[in-house]
C-alpha cells in the first residue's frame, strides 16, 4: 500500500500518477462501454417482445370487432356459424328478371313497329314494307321470328286490302334470341299495290284505289300485334 501511495522510481512521483490516472481511466471506458453494450441488447430485446404482444392485441381487437359485427349481422338468422351468413350474403336471392334471362320472351316485353320507306308513293312506287321488334324487358329472351310467324296486313278505314299470309308458301320457323333493349328489323318486301285472298293466288289481282288514298300497315308476330299503325299515302 505504501509503493502505490509513493510510487518509487527514477521519475518524479507525479508522473506515476498521471501513468496511473490513464490506465484507471482507459478502464473505466471499457467498463462503460461494455455496461452500454449490455444494456442496449437488453433494451432492443425488451422493444422487441413489446411489439409483439402490441400486434397481437391489435389483432385480437380486431378479430374481436368482427366477430361482434358478424354476430351482429346474424342475429336474426342460424346460429350455425359466421360462415353461413356469410354465404347466404353472398349468394342474395335472384330478382324475377334475372331469372327470366334467356327464357321465352313475354308477350308485354315484345314491341313490334310498322316499317315503310316512305310516307307517300307516286303512281308508280310500290311500297317497301317491314316491321321492327325490340325487346323492352330487362332480360334476354327467345322469340320464333321466323317468316311463318310474321304477318304484315294493309288496310284502309276498316277494311282489309292486303296480308302476306294470304298467299304465303313455305313458310319457316327461326328460333332467335333478343338481348335487352335490343331492336331488329326484318328485311322489307314491296307490296304490288293489289288486292289479296287465299283465292286469287294463282290469278291476276285487282288494283287498289290510289290517286290519294291513305292506308295503314300494321305487324304482328305470332299472337302479337303491333300497338299502332303506320300510314302512307298511295298517289
């Protein structure tokens, strides 16, 4: 004890100290550095496990809050489990229209309109007529439209002139799908401004009355017939 209170050696006692003092305090810097080390993997670990179980109860409360959602949701209906309700959410009952899709077409979704190329027709114009058929329901359907099922009829007041059915040969059916909303048209034939019967077929036919008369052509498809009428003048 009394060599390192008086430090013996050539040098002045001072210099011991000084030598001493370093060596003291180079100790005292790794001690620090080695309580710093383990004191900064022992704060990281604890950071660490605090995430976890932060997550987890984040987790948890959601879970919980879904659960209790769900829960709520399905008060009403099975206790079965979430995943039936979830499924009948799902799968909603499908509306009459939808299940009509690609059915046959109803009568009161079928709109059937006259068609003629003009209004008016000089001495020698022979009148192009069709008909239009559009599907005003909200569904696809099917519809014969086939040349059997068509009828296009001429009148004037109340008396009938002319029908396509009067001498009709060979006459098709053609099964045809119409999209909501969608209009087709047929294709036009000319009408040869003459009278029609089932008994003048295969003879020659009489004029009908022109220099300013006015007819009508109204359609029909099967047991559907056009609402209104189309009128054109015959010079």
């Amino acid at each position: 004890m009394s060599s390192f209170r008086h430090p013996v050696g050539p040098e002045k006692p001072g210099v011991y100290w000084r030598r001493r003092a370093l060596v003291l305090g180079a100790v005292l810097l790794v001690v620090v550095v080695v309580v710093l080390i383990v004191v900064g993997r022992g704060s990281g670990a604890t950071g660490a496990d605090a995430a976890g179980p932060s997550a987890s109860a984040s987790s948890s409360s959601a879970s919980s809050s879904s659960s209790s959602s769900s829960s709520g949701s399905s008060s009403s209906g099975s206790s079965s489990g979430g995943a039936g309700a979830a499924s009948g959410a799902s799968s909603p009952t499908p509306t009459a229209s939808a299940a009509a899709d690609g059915a046959a077409c109803a009568k009161d979704q079928i709109e059937l309109t006259p068609v003629v190329d003009k209004t008016s027709y000089g001495p020698t114009e022979d009148p192009k007529i069709a008909m239009s058929i559009t599907n005003t329901g909200s569904n696809a359907c099917h519809i014969d439209l086939g040349s059997a099922q068509q009828v296009l009829t001429i009148s004037s007041g109340e008396e009938q002139y002319w029908s396509s059915k009067d001498c009709q040969t060979n006459g098709t059916d053609q099964d045809v799908t119409i999209k909501a909303g969608q209009k087709l048209t047929t294709p036009s034939i000319a009408w040869d401004r003459t009278r029609s019967s089932t008994t003048t077929c295969d003879s020659a036919r009489a004029s009908v009355t022109a220099g300013g008369a006015s007819y009508h052509l109204s359609v029909a498809v099967g047991n559907i017939q056009s609402a209104k009428s189309v009128q054109f003048i015959l010079q």
